[in-house]
C-alpha cells in the first residue's frame, strides 16, 4: 500500500534534480487527510532521519511517535490546558526580534490568518487557531522531539538537521510535516504524559500525514530571501 502511494522519479532524472524538488517543494501542512499512516512507514523515516549528522555524532535527540489513543488523549489533555489559559505563554523570540526577522514573522502571520479567513485582530480566533496546533492539526501522527537539557545550542542544530533530514525523507513517501514549537508551552504536561525523564527538554513537535490538498492553507507560499542577500563569497574571484 504504501509503495503505491510514493511519488515517483521521471525516466533520466538526475540525483539533484529529485532532491532539490523534494527540498523546494516541502511546505508546511497544517490540514491533513485522516488516512492513517502506518507504524513501519514512520519507522522507516526516522530509519533515514538518524542519518543526520551531529557534533562528535553525539545523536542528541530523542523521539516519542504518538498515533491513535495516544496522540489523543495527548491532544485532549493540551487542549483543556490551552482553554484554561493555565501556563504562562512561552517565549519562542527574544522581545528585539532583529528587525529583518520581525518584518518575515509580520508577513507570516499576514498570510497564514488571510488563507483561513481570520481577521489579525480577532485576538479569540487567532487562539483557536494557535490551539489546533495541540490536536496535530488532525494528522494521523504525531512527533514530540526532546533533547538533554544539560547540552548547549549546539546540539540543538544537531536536533534541526534531525528535523529537517525527517521532514525530507517523509516527503520523499508522499507524506507532509508541521515542525511546531507551540508544544513547548505545555512542557509540564507532556513530560508528565510521556513520562519524561527531569534531565529531557522539549525541542518541538511536529505533525505528520498526508496532505489535504484542497486546504488553502497548506499553499501559504512562504517566500525566501534570495541568496545574495544572506550569503558572503570570499577568494572567489581574481580580487580574491
Ligand atoms: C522550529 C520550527 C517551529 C515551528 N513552529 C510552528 C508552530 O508551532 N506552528 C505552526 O503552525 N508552524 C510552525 N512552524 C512552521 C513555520 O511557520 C514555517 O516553517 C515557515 O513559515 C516557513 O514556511 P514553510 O515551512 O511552508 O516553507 C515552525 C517551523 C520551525 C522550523
């Protein structure tokens, strides 16, 4: 079944031409279909995903894959907590955001509330909205990504290069991911349902189906600052 379901290769592609496509056609999916996804399939992606490199291959991540009862008794227990308003919101940016990063995460949010219809200033839908992020946006699984707290930033690139070798390879099945940092706030909660360790820190979440394609909101776009304006080329040329 699910071999069937996987994208397939057009006669004389080139190895970069398939895996660029793949990098440039990942989007983020925040609607998914319910078609469950089995355990091996997921298995399979984070098979590939370890592949990742890491400091001194340290591997610093962990992962807790829910599905089913699980993920929804999970969700279940977030959702009170995010009605109730109970836990201080967390704060995934420091308060002088650099202004480049501020005007993106502005034009972020200018896209992300038009393509489902919610007025910026309608402060109640944009928290139901933020709430949708704790029932995985309906996809069958769902992914929470931990790390020892005792390591640095450094290893949390690791954990990024982690997320990101996961998101590519469950693309190249025909599935779509959300890497969410919204699961952070609900930390207490989640470590007390997966019975965490006081030593593991939450990095994210991150759902994971297959894509509802009719969703307007999975086709945000997101656009990206051309090269020249984030990369310095040094000895490239005869002024050295
Ligand atoms: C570490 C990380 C955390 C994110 N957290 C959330 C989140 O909590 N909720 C959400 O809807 N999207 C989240 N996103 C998705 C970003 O908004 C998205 O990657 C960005 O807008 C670029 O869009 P694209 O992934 O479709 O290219 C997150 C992305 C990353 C990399």
């Amino acid at each position: 079944m699910m071999n069937a379901d996987r994208p397939v290769v057009a006669e004389g592609s080139t190895v970069c031409s398939v895996v660029d496509a793949l990098i440039r056609s990942r989007r983020t999916v925040r609607a998914f279909r319910p078609t469950p996804v089995p355990k091996s399939e997921v298995a399979e992606i984070l098979d590939v995903a370890r592949c990742a490199p890491s400091n001194s291959n340290t591997q610093p991540w962990s992962v807790h894959v829910l599905a089913g009862e699980s993920k929804r008794q999970l969700s279940e227990a977030l959702a009170l907590s995010h009605e109730r308003n109970e836990l201080p919101p967390s704060r995934h940016f420091p308060d002088d955001l650099p202004a480049a990063c501020a005007s993106r995460q502005t034009d972020f949010g200018a896209r992300y509330y038009a393509a489902l219809g919610i007025d910026r200033n309608d402060a109640p839908a944009r928290n139901r909205q933020s709430g949708r992020n704790l029932c995985f946006f309906d996809a069958p699984v769902g992914l929470i990504f931990t790390i020892d707290s005792r390591l640095t930033k450094h290893s949390w690139a690791d954990c990024g290069m982690f997320l990101q070798t996961l998101m590519i390879a469950a693309k190249a099945r025909g599935l779509d991911t959300c890497p969410q940092v919204s699961f952070v706030r609900y930390e207490p909660l989640i470590s007390e349902f997966l019975r965490l360790p006081s030593t593991q820190s939450i990095v994210c979440g991150m759902s994971l189906g297959y894509a509802d394609t009719d969703a307007a909101v999975n086709d945000l776009g997101m656009p990206r600052e051309p090269v020249e304006n984030f990369s310095v080329f040094w000895g490239f040329d005869a002024r050295g």
